[in-house]
C-alpha cells in the first residue's frame, strides 16, 4: 500500500532593514551581546512600541511579489507566552488580520510537473532575541540583540507532496523574496527559517493525517533531509500498527534523524489580543499600488528575456537565481557586452568571485573593457582571466593591469612581420614541405611566432601575414 | 512669586510635615533632590523663555511613572529599588517647563485598586481621617495636594484613579483625552485605558499642567497628533451651554451628602446661566463589568515582562527557569495584582475569550455609543457625582474585590470611552470632601476647563453641604 | 460559567505564578465572585457587526528606518540579578515549551 506525504511549511525572513521593528535598535548581525538593546525592545517598564514603515513596506513588496492581496488594515497582536528570550512575555505579531493573505507560488515538480502552492497568509512580526545553553554551565545566557528585529511569516498551504518538492518551492520562495527587495534570506545569519508540517495518508484518502513540525533545520538540502527522515518515521509508525502523535520534532544534522523536543509538550494558549498599544496598521491603496508598480520583474520573467536573448537555459538560470547576480549581468550588457560572452564570464569568473567575496570586486564596467580588450585582440582569453583575477585585487583599469603584466598582444603588422621573417627563415625544410602541400604545417608557424614574441604575438594576427608570406 | 529654591524648601518642610503626620504618601523623595531640581528650574527660566510656565511648582509624581533619579516601584516588591534608564515623556516635559519633581508617591501596587490600600509600602491616610482611605490608586498625589504639601501632583487613570482620590480628598482631578497626553514611560496597567492624569489644588493649577505635558509624542503610537493643549479661555457665564445630567449616575441609594454637594454644583451652573437637561446613557451598568475585563486582559499581559530576567527582584525558586518566573512573581506581586492578573489570563484563555473578553468589548463599544448619541444631540458637558460615597473607612472593602471595584462606578466609563473627564470639589458632608465631575466630548478637554473653573469660583468657599 | 479550583490553576499556570495551595479556597472564591459579577455581560445580546472602541490615533504611525543607540551595557549589569560578560543569565529550561 502507497502512502501520500503531505507537506506545509512555515518560513520566517528577517526583513532588511537598519532598525528594529518597533525601536531604533541596530539590527546589524554578529555586534556583541546586548550591544544593540533600549527600554523598548527589552520590555522595560513603560516603553512602548513605535513601527518601522520600512519594515512595512519591505513585508507589502514580499506580499505582493508572492500574488497576496496586501490589505488595507490589519493588526497587531500580542502572543502571549513566557520565555527567558521573549522580553516582554508577549510577541507582538498578527493574528486574525494579517498584512497579506491569499497568494500563490508555482514550482516544477520532478513528480507532478508544474505545482502551485496557496500562500495562506504573510504577516509581520518581531523577533525574539537568543538563548544560549552552552555558554554558562547551568544557565542559560541571553543576547536581546535580535530582539525586535522584523520578520515576515509566510505560510503555505499543505500544498507539497514530498520533500523534493519542499525543496523546490523554498528555493523559488527565496528567490521570489530576495527579487522582492525584503530580505536578505540567508539561513547562515538567521534571515531565514523554515518550519515544517508534515502528515502521511494512504493513497486516496482525502483527510488530513496527524501532522507533526519539524524545526532545526539550516539548509534547504537538510529540510529535504529531515522531512525524509520524518515521513519514513511517520510511514513505520503506522504500518507497525501505532499512531502518530502531534509533536514538535528537532533535526539533528549530523545523525541526520528527527527527535522530539526535551521540553514537555504543552497545549499552547497563546490568549492572542489586539495590541492595545498600536492601532490599527492602515495602508492606503494608493500606496499599495505604489509598492506594486514599483516591484521588479519576476525571476521567471526575467530567465525568459535572457533566454530569448541566446542564452541557454543553464546560463539563464544561473544567472537569474539571485537577483544581485542578474543585475549584474544587466550592468554587463548595457555596458556593450555579447549576452553568450557575459553569461560565459558571470557564470565562471564572476561567480567564483561572489561566491568567494559575496559581491562584485570587479565592477560591471571593468568587467566590459577587459572583454573588450579580449575581443578586440589585445589580449588573449588566457590573458584575460589573469587580468580579471589582478582587477579583484585592485583599482586599476584593465588596460594597465594588461600593460604592467606585459599581457597586451603585439598587433602591429611591422612587429609580427619580422617575427615571422625570422621563423621562415630559420626554418626552411619547413617552408619547403608546407609549400610542397603539408598545409597543416601552419599550426607549427604559428607556434614557433608566438613563442618568438613570448607569447605577445596576436595569433589571429599572424595567420593572415604568414599565408601572403608563405604563397 | 516665589522662587524656585524657595519652593522647594517649602516643599521639603511639606513632606517632612505629611511624613511625620504618617499619611505614608511618599515613597522617594529628598532635599538634595529637591536642591538639584531647584538649581534645573533655575536654569530653564534663564534659558527657557516661555517655556517655563511651571517655575515654581514641585509637582509630586506617582510612583508608576519612571524616572532615572529616583526609583520606580509601582508599590511593588517586585521593582523595589528598580531604578528606570529612561524618564517618562511627562516627567522631562514637566522639567522643560520650569517644573521641579517634588517626590514620589504611593499608590495601590501597580496602580491596581480604589483605595491606595494595596501598596506593598503601606497604605496612605486621607489627610482629614487617618482611618479613611484617600481613595486609589492615586491615593499618594491626591493626599499630598490635599495636604498643601504640592499644589499639581501626576497620577495615572485606568479606570477613575484620579478622579476618584481627587474626590475622596477634596482636590481637582483631571483626567485628558485618552491620547492627548504621551503614555511613554507610564508603566502599563490597561494600556487601552491608561492616562496620565492630573491633581491639581485648584482647577488653574491642573491645567497649566496639562498645558506643558500634552501634546504629540512620536514615542506613543496611540499618541494623537495635535499640538500641546493651551490654557483654556476664561468664561464669563455658561449661557447657551448645555448640561446632561445622565439619570443613571443618580441611583435612588446615592449617598444623600454627594447628592446634596452634586445639588449644589447644579445650582450653581444654572446660577451661571447653563441648560440643564436629564439625558441618558443606558449602557452604563455594564461598564464596572466591561472594565474588570478589559482591565485585567491587557494587565495580564503587560504584566507579564515581570519574570525576573531583566531586572527587578529575582525569586531563583528551585530548579529551573519556570520556578524562577513562579517565584518572583508569585512572591514579588500582592494578592490584588495577582487576582487581577488570573482573572485576566482566564477571560483571555481558549474557551472563554468570546464570552468574557469579546463580550466587554461589545459592552465598551455600546457605552462609548451612550456618550457620542448625548453630544450629538447638542449636550455640551455631562455633569454627575464622582464616586457613589464620600472616603471610606480602611478595611472596609479589602476584603470584597467587587464592593471596591463598584467604587469605580460613576468614573470608569469616560476611561472606557476615551474621553476627557475632571472632578472637582462641591462641598464637604460630615467634614468629608465631596466631589462632581464634568464628562466632555473627545478633545474638549479645554471646554470642560473653562467650565470647571467657573464652577469651582462660584463655589467658594467649599463649605458643608449638609 | 463558573471558575472553579482547576480553571484557577490553567489561569495560575499560564500566567507563570505560583499559587499557594493554603490560599487557593479563598483565591477560588474570590475569583469566583469577580467573574460572576462580570457575568451579566451575558445580557447583552450577540452583535458580530459591533466594531471594538478605540481612541487615541487612528492608525499606526510609521516612523523612519533610523538607527538610534540603545542602552549601554553598564546600564543593563546594574538592572539585573545576574550579568555576566554581555549576557543576561537565568537558570536553564527544564521543562519548559517553547513558542
Ligand atoms: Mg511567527
Ligand atoms: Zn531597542
């Protein structure tokens, strides 16, 4: 008997903004414990929240760059629960009028072909700040730096069928969030988090299973991971005859198993209410169409213009999958560039660079002479990635990184006249033989030219000259 | 005039005084404090020009709004000794204006309660019957402008806890617009709710106050945006004002020397040429019982930042961090605040937060609809007792929390509502203070000044009514 | 709906405060009295239309992404119990569950 995997997810992204969500706090990641803390956003006596329309705008782009209809009230809510980290025993979220709901995400499914996942809701909140436990023996030691930092929560419906497919729809979510403008969506600083419900029934049933969350995951590759573990845990529970009971489970990465949280399971009881403190989060719809207008293209949108411009779809996709990337190629073009040429050098060299630096050392316009140096035959593609990994390091044009490593080629046709009359020269048999028919012969001539001109020599230059001389 | 530095030794001669008398209204206060705020005052009126419309008042300020040179313990073991980084949005705007911070007073622990009998710290004596209650949860400030000792004092309103004292004591009680007046460093009871108010001797006194403190404050989100309230126009008859007397605030058991002292003020207004009109507000029997919902809901919640982690007397209890929060609160609250606090949780809780917390809300909207229906139908002011009995004695409702909470009757709607609302003395009966209060329009408070103290003139002398 | 000793201890228990077991006879009546006085909220009949009062400022006020200094961290070591090299410290979790 067949089993279904029935899978939502719930993600968490920091919104990118310099200031917390309801204080002026830094949101700057990595600072030194408790550094960037204030009466508000450690829930001294009297303080009192005041919003970030940053933050609000950052969370309408996200909604409507997924399809949500963003709306013009919401509210504030307060969920109540006590934890060392959550200063003021409340988060201050959204409850039953959420920013955003309604929305939609396609994907390619590998099992099901083009899926579209219902985006339930978007709603903005504030983070909670960080318990340590491994800091202090015995105690727990608290950072509220990350306290109050902004956060969109999205949930999904239980739209997927299996983790590949999880896998799938979160890659194109950040990307779809990162296109947005609203988050940085990186999973290493905590800009991203992923919580997972999942639930197995037998082929054909239509009710829900018993569904369980799983947490603690830091990678797309280990949600995947860790809901295979799950649905394989869940699918032997029943078929040895148990039941699946409604936990919240951890993902331990290195044994790659889920386990049950330690902490005792309690029915949560959040008693959500308005927030007394802030009215109602009103939008007017000009300014939503504002946000709208203002919204960039889609991803998939844009993978298309490349393709259509000659890219191969490997390139195109690449280059589309974060939106800084495909900015960049844009840079490229309009600065003169061949979109194949481009591609070719954003998706080896350029790539290699961010991936490493995590930006663009070498500026779009840099990049554009040192490909027109190339193409023009002033320096070889060799050469060219030499000088690209010299213009990294520094400011200099490429032309005088070319010149300083002796790697413009010789050109002029007096220069390589007399290269060539020298290698005839020395080798008559040669001469003789290639004369006599032996055309291939011009591959050594060539070689024997450039090594003459210690490699200077333009090799497209050459052929030319050594075909008259040779007739 | 007197200057500062005159003030404050006065001032300090006051609070020894009441000190001594053992009306326990303070819970900081000292002369070299007194000194520093002296030698401030001094300094903004050289460099303040007009902005220092309050040189020579000591204003005494509850002890729930914060400051950073005295402590802040909202009469609560929890935060004895807490001592704020930040100061209240008021208590900076007071010291803009020339004020001096004269001290810090007592209150019901967390401003809970009607009688000031709820502090961790002791209870505070009506200065006229040490056996009587000021009235709460202001009881502190209202006891000490009572007393001479300050002639403004601030205090906080949820539910009438300026009012109230004021009219147990025989002052002028000033409660603004909800909004109108930044609740920034005001430590939260039921923020919907919540109001910085005023004591003030008499009703010039008050509103001067109001004048410095009022006015936007981008750190209150529920802050209005309108510019700090001016003095209110002086009135010279109240021909052509109307005035609702709401029969439901005249029940046939009110005490017969309120009704006496509120006659009086009736009388009064007529004499100064004001309609007087019976209106109703139908809805007023249910806002005691939509406010001890609302109230409670919003303090368990804002209550909640108490655990014990970032500041504030820690309990370690045994183990681990669920016996630390048990600990300090179950021992850092008294029985008021943490019976206010369950009945909070409760009304919020799965199962019963449409029956209780919903259900308030229904009855706050339907009273605030009361009072817009009468100041659409052209009545300018409502005018009604202020508390159903005159102070009474310690011990008598301690024991009974609805008894007490029924003290709140006649002020709690106007808190629900938002609205301006002030209690001003009408006379004494058996030598104890009686109180009426003027009800106004959303941001009328300026009308209700300008009656109020053509009122209060045409009452003096304050004798006794009965 | 009446409040009883087990609808006290939930409310103790969410509310993370320790109840004396000698106190709770009292508490219950007492809680008992408030919540039956607040019962004849039940009269008014059921209106879902029914908007909830609210005054001070219409909506939210929006304020600029501006960062603005916090507290320094002298500040914080002299409100709490326990501090120690820029951490707030409490006793570990136990049993606690989390949000
Ligand atoms: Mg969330
Ligand atoms: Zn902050």
């Amino acid at each position: 008997m067949s089993w279904e995997t029935v899978i939502g997810l719930e993600i968490h992204v920091q919104l990118s903004t310099r200031s917390k969500m309801f204080c002026g706090c830094s949101t700057a990641f990595g600072d030194p414990p408790n550094t960037n803390v204030c009466p508000v956003c450690l829930g001294l006596p009297g303080a009192l929240p005041v919003t970030n329309g940053r933050a609000i705008e950052l969370a309408t782009r996200a909604a409507l760059m997924l399809g949500c209809a963003v709306h013009e009230v919401s509210i504030f809510a307060r969920k109540n629960y006590f934890y060392p980290d959550l200063p003021k025993g409340y988060q201050i979220s959204q409850f039953d009028r959420p920013l955003a709901t309604n929305g939609q995400v396609e994907f390619d499914s590998a099992e099901r072909g083009r899926v579209a996942v219902h985006i339930q809701r978007l709603h903005v909140e504030e983070d909670a700040g960080k318990s340590l436990h491994d800091r202090v023996p015995g105690r727990t030691a608290v950072d509220f730096n990350r306290s109050g930092v902004p956060l969109a929560e999205i949930v999904s419906g239980p739209d997927m069928r299996s983790p590949a497919e999880a896998r799938a729809y979160l890659t194109v979510m950040r990307q779809l969030i990162m296109y947005s403008g609203a988050s940085s969506c990186s999973m290493e600083e905590g800009s991203l988090r992923v919580d997972a419900n999942l639930s197995v029934r037998r082929a054909g049933e239509t009710r829900l299973g018993t569904k369980t969350e799983v947490k603690n995951m830091n990678s797309f590759a280990n949600v995947e991971r860790a809901l295979e573990a799950e649905r394989a845990r869940q699918i032997a529970l029943l078929e040895g005859g148990g039941t699946v009971q409604q936990v919240t489970l951890l993902f331990d990465a290195a044994a790659g198993t889920v386990h049950p949280t330690r902490a005792k399971e309690e029915s949560h009881d959040y008693r959500y209410f308005p927030d007394p403190d802030l009215p109602p989060l009103v939008l007017a719809p000009d300014w939503i169409e504002q946000q709208r207008a203002a919204l960039p293209e889609t991803p998939a949108a844009r993978r298309e213009r490349l393709e259509s411009s000659g890219l191969s779809p490997y390139h195109a996709g690449v280059i589309t999958a974060e939106p800084v990337l495909a900015d960049y190629y844009d840079r490229v073009i309009n600065a003169g560039v061949p979109a194949r040429t481009a591609a070719n050098w954003i998706t080896g060299d350029v790539m290699t660079a961010f991936n490493e630096t995590g930006g663009f050392p070498v500026s779009a316009s840099r990049l554009a002479d040192l490909v027109g140096l190339e193409r023009e035959g002033s320096v070889s593609l060799q050469a060219a990635k030499r000088i690209f990994a010299e213009l990294r390091e520094t400011d200099e044009p490429a032309l005088d990184v070319a010149e300083r490593l002796g790697l413009l080629q010789v050109r002029e046709e007096r220069a390589l006249s007399e290269w060539i009359d020298e290698i005839l020269a020395a080798h008559p048999t040669e001469v003789e033989r290639f004369r006599a028919g032996e055309s291939k012969l011009i591959g050594f001539f060539v070689g024997q030219v450039m090594k003459r001109s210690g490699g200077k020599a333009d090799p497209k230059g050459i052929q030319p000259l050594l075909q008259a001389k040779l007739k | 005039m007197s200057t500062a530095r005159e003030v404050a030794a006065a001032t300090a001669a006051a609070l020894e005084r009441t000190g001594a008398d053992g009306l326990n209204a303070t819970l900081h206060w000292s002369r070299e404090l007194l000194d520093r705020e002296a030698a401030h005052a001094d300094q903004v009126r050289r460099t303040g020009g007009t902005g220092s419309t309050l040189y020579g008042y000591a204003v005494a300020v509850k002890d729930n709004i914060v400051t950073t040179d005295q402590p802040t313990t909202c009469a609560s073991r929890l935060l004895e000794g807490y001592v704020s980084p930040y100061n209240a949005t008021v208590v900076d705007r007071l010291r803009a204006a020339g004020a001096m911070i004269a001290c810090k007073t007592n209150l019901d622990e967390f401003a809970m309660g009607s009688s000031t009998e709820h502090s961790a710290f002791g209870r505070v004596k009506h200065p006229l019957d040490p056996d009587r209650v000021p009235g709460g949860s202001s009881g502190g400030s209202a006891a000490l402008v009572a007393a001479g000792a300050v002639r403004a004092a601030l205090g906080s309103e949820t539910g009438g806890s300026v009012r109230q004292p004021a009219s147990f004591c025989g002052v002028v009680g000033l409660k603004p617009s909800y909004g109108r007046v930044s609740r920034y460093g005001l430590v939260a009871f039921g923020s919907s709710l919540d109001a910085v108010a005023i004591f003030g001797a008499t009703v010039d006194d008050a509103a001067r106050v109001l004048n410095a403190i009022s006015g936007h404050d981008p750190l209150d989100s529920t802050s209005v945006a309108a510019p700090p309230m001016g003095r209110p126009d002086a009135w010279e008859d109240l021909s052509g004002i109307r005035i609702g007397l709401p029969r439901e605030y005249f029940p046939a058991d009110l005490d017969p020397g309120v009704r006496a002292g509120v006659d009086r003020g009736i009388a009064a207004l007529k004499e100064l040429g004001a309609e007087v009109v019976d209106v109703s507000l139908p809805h007023t029997k249910y806002a005691v019982p939509a406010y001890y919902i609302v109230a409670p809901a919003e303090a368990s919640s804002n209550l909640a930042r108490y655990d014990g982690v970032r500041y504030g007397v820690r309990h370690d209890g045994e183990g681990d961090v669920r016996a630390l929060y048990q600990a300090t609160r179950g021992r850092g609250f008294g029985p008021e605040v943490r019976r206010r606090i369950l009945v909070g949780t409760y009304a919020l809780s799965a199962g019963y937060y449409d029956a209780y917390y919903l259900k308030a809300q229904q009855a706050r909207a339907l009273i605030a609809e009361d009072f817009r229906r009468v100041f659409d139908d052209g009545i300018d002011l409502l005018f009604t007792p202020t508390t159903p009995t005159p102070a009474f004695r310690a011990g008598d409702k301690t024991d009974d929390p609805v008894a007490m909470y029924l003290a709140d009757i006649f002020v709690c709607p106007a808190n629900l509502a938002g609205l301006p609302a002030l209690s001003v003395p009408v006379g004494r009966s058996e030598g104890l203070p009686i109180g009426a209060q003027i009800i106004a329009p959303y941001f009328r408070d300026s009308r209700m000044l300008s009656v109020a103290a053509l009122l209060e003139r045409a009452l003096e002398p304050a004798g006794e009514v009965r | 709906m009446s409040i009883g000793e087990k609808e006290v201890l939930h409310a103790a228990r969410l509310a993370e405060l320790a109840v004396d077991e000698a106190d709770l006879p009292r508490l219950v009546a007492q809680l008992g009295s408030i919540v039956a006085y607040v019962e004849q909220l039940a009269e008014l009949p059921a209106d879902e239309t029914a908007a909830p009062h609210r005054s001070g400022a219409a909506g939210a006020p929006l304020r600029d992404d501006t960062v603005r200094r916090g507290l320094p961290n002298g500040a914080l070591e002299a409100l709490t119990a326990e501090f120690r090299d820029g951490f707030f410290l409490v006793p570990v979790r136990g049993t606690m569950a989390g949000g």
